[in-house]
C-alpha cells in the first residue's frame, strides 16, 4: 500500500473541527486501522492508498459538516461504501478523507402499500434483502457480492446476473438523498412512478461513482416475489453454439431472470474450492438459465420452450435444478467462482457489447488468450451481453490454477486489456456494464466516448463540485 499522500495535507487542520461533529472515535488515522480502508476488491493492491483520516458520520447532518469543513481547505473527500468495487473506486489517491457510509446502517421503512424501501446508504445489500423479504416483497438485483452497501450499489449502478429481466439498479431507485460537494442536503424525488418535473438531477447521481456527492438516503421501488424458480445447466461442445443460443431464447419470447455463460475449468475449480457438484462435465461451454414465473404452469411452459430452442442448437444435454437444495448448489458455484480463482487474478473486467455480439468477442478474448500465451477465463451476463473476462497472473493446468512469473504476465495484462477494449469498441460496447470506470479504467474512457461527452462530464462535475474536492482522480482528471 501506497504511503499516505501529502497532496491532502491540510487535514491536520481540520481533525480537530471534523472529530468536534462526528467524535473523536469517528476519526482516526492510527495506520492499523485505517489501513483496510485504503483498497477496495481490485485484486492489485499497488493502486491502494493509506487514508490520512477516515471519518464515519452518523447521519446526513454530520456528512454535510463534514464536507463543508474539507471544502473550506480544499481537502480531498472519498466515499466509501463496502468497498468491494473492482475498479478503486474508493481508493484515496489523492489523499485527504475517506468518508465511510457504515454508521447509516438502518432500513428505515418497508412500505408494503406503495412497494417501496426506504434504506440508508450503509445497508449491506445483504441486511436490505432480508428487509424487503421479511416484508413480503422482492428487490431482483443481485450483485455478486452481498457485503455491498445500498449507497455504492446506487453510486456505481450496479448490475449483476437478474438484469436481463429487471434491469440494473438504475430502475429501482426512486428517491435520493445526497450531499453535495458544497455540503447541500438535496432530496430528490420520493416515493413516484414518474416525474417530468425539470431536469432529472436523481439518475445524475446514479453510477456517478461519488464524483458528485454522497448518497446518505435511497428510495427503493420493490416488486411482488414470483413464486416459481428454476434454474437449467446446458453443456455444448464449443463456445459458439452455446452464445448463439443466448439471443434465439430472448427471440422466442421467454425473458429469463439470468442467463449466464460459464467455461468448463473455472466450474472445475470452484467445485473443488467450495466442495459441491456442478450437474455436468459435459462439454466445453455451459449456459446456465435462469427462470421466474408467477406459476409452475408458466415455469414449465418456458422451461420447455428454453429447451427446445437449446436442443436445435445442438446442447449436449439439458439439466433442470427444480429443488431447492439443487438450485442451491448450482447457484453457490456460479456465485464462488470469483472466490476459487482470486488468488490468480490480475483484473475482472465488465465489458458490455451488444448482446448478439458476445460470441465474437468471447471468441477474440480465446484469440487474444493464444496469442499471449494466457489464461484468460471469461464468463457472465451472457443476455445482458455482459462479459466477465479474467485476465490471470496463472495457468490453468491438470484441473489445477498454477501461478506463473510477474515477467511473464504484468506487461501482457495491459496489452490484453487494451485489445479487449478495442474490440469492445468496435461492436458498438463500453469498456464498464456494471462495476465503473474509477481509478483503473480511467485511461480508457476516451476509447469509447468521444471528447466532447468527456468535457460535458467535466463540465457537470464542475458545477456540483467547483473545488474538484470529492472522489478526484477517478472516471476522468
Ligand atoms: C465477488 C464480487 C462480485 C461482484 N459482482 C458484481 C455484479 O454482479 N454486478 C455489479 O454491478 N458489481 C459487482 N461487483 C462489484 C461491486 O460489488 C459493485 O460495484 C458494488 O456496487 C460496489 O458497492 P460498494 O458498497 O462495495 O462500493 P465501494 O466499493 O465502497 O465504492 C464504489 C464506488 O462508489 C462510491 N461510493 C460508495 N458509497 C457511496 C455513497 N454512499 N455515496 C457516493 N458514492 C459512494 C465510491 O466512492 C466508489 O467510487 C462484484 C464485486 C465482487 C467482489
């Protein structure tokens, strides 16, 4: 971890107003604490930065004192959530504070009437779904990672496997309360289906990444839980019929929760990581289809045409998870395969294409992966046209991840990255559909967006954030 910067040095200046509204207790920099809030999941640690102060308000009041104080010395202030961002977004590059969300952690209401939330932005997204199925309803997405706060799901619009049907978390927050760079409390809109009532200043703030303000508050619409699950395993020999198969489902009318695309090795390692059995070994490439229905008639109906539309495409098989307990298993191993190969991972990236382009692209990762001489592994959102490829400081080898030399991979990563995003660019894709551009992806935005959608990005920060004080250095300098 990078030492503490002393680009924000003015916060020995002000700890003694910042402790005077949180407590004393609420600020520290003593490093063996603070240091675990100096990194998010970016698996290199050399992009992490040691805070100078991390402060932990207890209430949108506090924030906005908060930030007034750092504003008035140009100090630098970093938002941070659960912090298990892919892209360092949380990271303090520039110094300063990191202003940790984890005291909001209450969900406030559960509104069965209106079927809305009403949740601080330190709800773990775990403690919220237990909420919201404890009142009767269901809130569909479902980033991979459970330990999220409600606040960086809302300020990274967050995706996950369900967006297929219900779409990301842009299409669930109604309502927002932030705090803006100038230390504002802004409420912006409530508890409403529609709104054309003035610039939309709500859905500017999500996926802004906390360049422009700290979500303290969110408005959640939720829905009624369907009653009928089922998940279907269908191996094929090779990749191309098994994402060719991906836009024929959508085109024979049936919406699936999830469909998600998974090769053979990392399903073989997580197995053995976590110690349950995937249903098949057939085959090289699997999908992996998810369904909801209102009832088991309907389940069967679109299981039925799903397999029918797999078969004519050549599926070595289909396997139909119908029980819970097999569900489970199926869906812990799709869930833990970022577990199982951590430890040889350089970089998840979230390229989205169109979704009739997944194929090609998946097939140029495997020409790039040749041509390196990398593993590189590559699963994901195969309708959202989502794709998780894995760029790897390991092989795979005998069933088994074995680690190969820095020398052998730490230039070729940005090669690799740089000729995915190419690629990505060419089928009409963004380098980010879900986790953001931060720290890591900065480099690239101007790959995929020209230059005048950047200077009008800069332009908008600027007017929220005239001293350039809060998150800096992330999605663009
Ligand atoms: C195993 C694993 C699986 C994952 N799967 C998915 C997936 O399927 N889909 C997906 O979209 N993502 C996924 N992610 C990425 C990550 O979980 C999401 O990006 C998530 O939304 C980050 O939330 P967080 O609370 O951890 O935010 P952090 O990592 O703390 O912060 C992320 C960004 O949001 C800002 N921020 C945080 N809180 C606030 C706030 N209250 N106000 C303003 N800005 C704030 C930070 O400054 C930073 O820029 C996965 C990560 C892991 C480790």
């Amino acid at each position: 971890m990078k030492a503490r910067s002393d680009k924000g040095s003015g916060v020995n200046a002000i700890r003694g107003a910042i402790e005077a509204v949180v407590g004393r207790e609420n600020a520290f920099s003593d490093p063996e604490k603070s240091c675990d809030y100096g990194h998010d999941e970016f698996s290199l640690r050399e992009i992490a930065c040691e805070p100078e102060l991390v402060v932990k308000p207890g209430s949108a009041a506090e924030v906005a004192e908060v930030i007034k104080i750092a504003g008035a010395h140009g100090v630098p202030v970093t938002p941070r959530g659960g912090a298990t961002g892919l892209c360092g977004g949380c990271v303090p590059v520039c110094g300063g504070l990191v202003l940790s969300l984890e005291r909001l952690d209450r969900v406030l209401e559960i509104d069965a009437d209106n079927q809305m939330a009403v949740t601080e932005a330190g709800v773990r997204l775990s403690a919220f779904s237990k909420a919201v199925e404890e009142g009767g309803l269901y809130f569909p997405p479902h980033p991979g990672d459970e330990s999220a706060m409600m606040g960086g799901l809302v300020a990274t619009n967050a995706g996950g496997s369900r967006a297929v049907k219900y779409g990301t978390i842009r299409n669930y927050v109604r309502g927002l309360e932030v705090v803006t760079p100038t230390g504002d409390i802004l409420r912006l809109g409530g508890k409403l289906e529609k709104s054309s009532t003035g610039y939309n200043l709500m859905h500017l703030f999500i996926g802004s990444e906390g360049t422009l303000g700290v979500v303290t508050k969110a408005t959640i619409h939720l829905i009624t839980r369907p009653s009928a699950m089922r998940s279907i395993v269908v191996p094929f020999e090779t990749l191309e019929p098994a994402l060719e198969t991906v836009p024929l489902i959508m085109k024979r009318g049936v919406v699936p929760l999830a469909v998600e695309f998974l090769e053979i090795e990392p399903i073989t390692l997580t197995e053995a990581h976590i110690r349950k059995k995937w249903p098949t070994k057939l085959g090289t490439t699997h999908l992996l289809v998810i369904l909801d229905a209102a009832t088991e008639e309907e389940m069967d109906r679109l299981s039925e045409a799903v397999a029918e539309v797999c078969v004519g495409k050549g599926a070595l098989d289909i396997f139909i998870a119908d029980t819970p307990s097999k569900q489970e298993e199926v869906l812990a191993i799709r869930s833990k395969i970022y577990d199982a190969i951590k430890a040889g991972t350089v970089e998840i990236l979230d390229i989205a294409v169109p979704r009739a382009e997944v194929a090609g692209h998946v097939r140029k990762v495997r020409e790039v992966a040749a041509r390196y001489g990398m593993w590189l592994p590559t699963f994901g959102h195969a309708a959202d046209g989502n794709v998780h490829t894995h760029i790897m400081k390991a092989r795979y080898e005998g069933g088994q991840m074995v680690p190969v030399p820095e020398s052998e991979w730490r230039d070729k990563a940005d090669q690799v990255r740089e000729e995915l995003f190419r690629d990505c660019r060419e089928r009409g894709g963004v380098i980010s559909g879900e986790h953001g551009i931060g720290l890591v992806k900065k480099p690239y935005l101007s790959l995929v967006l020209d230059e005048r959608q950047i200077e009008l990005m800069r332009g908008i920060k600027k007017v929220f954030d005239p001293r350039g004080i809060m998150n800096p250095g992330k999605i663009f300098d």
